[in-house]
C-alpha cells in the first residue's frame, strides 16, 4: 500500500467514525455546541444527497428510518476495500 492509498484509507476510515458518531448523536439530540456543528458541517453535505436519492427510490414502507448513514456507511467501506 503506498503512502498516498493509506492517506485516503485514513481518511475514508476517520469519515466512517464520523457517520457512526453522527448517527449515534442524531438519536440522542443533545444540546449543540461546537463540536456537534463541526461533525453536521462534515457528514452533513455528503449525507443530504444519499437522504435525497432514499427518499426517491425506497418505497413509503421504509422511509420511517432514516437509513443514510447506513448506506453511507456502506458506500465508504466498498470504497475502502477497492483501494
């Protein structure tokens, strides 16, 4: 693995902690503060398409679960295993 490939693998790793802390906080809605807007201002952006593209696509029956940090998740981890 060069040093470039195990840069984005780092990343892509830290982005999935952010998804599930994200995720983890989303359920428990506690009082913002900085740290809270710093992790939305960095999955948030990335999370709103895959919401959009759910919302589009999955029939009624299972929009009432948010499953975009799933897929998310998901899509990150393949990308992982590719590089």
């Amino acid at each position: 693995m060069g040093i470039i490939t195990g840069l984005i693998d780092l990343v892509l790793m830290l982005f999935e902690l952010a998804v599930i802390v994200h995720f983890v906080i989303s359920l428990v809605k506690p009082a913002s503060n900085k740290w809270i807007e710093l992790l939305n201002s960095i999955v948030e952006p990335v999370l709103k398409p895959v919401r959009k593209l759910l919302v589009e696509k999955l029939p009624a029956k299972y929009q009432t679960f948010d499953w975009s940090h799933l897929v998310l998740i998901v899509v990150v981890a393949i990308i992982r295993i590719i590089l």
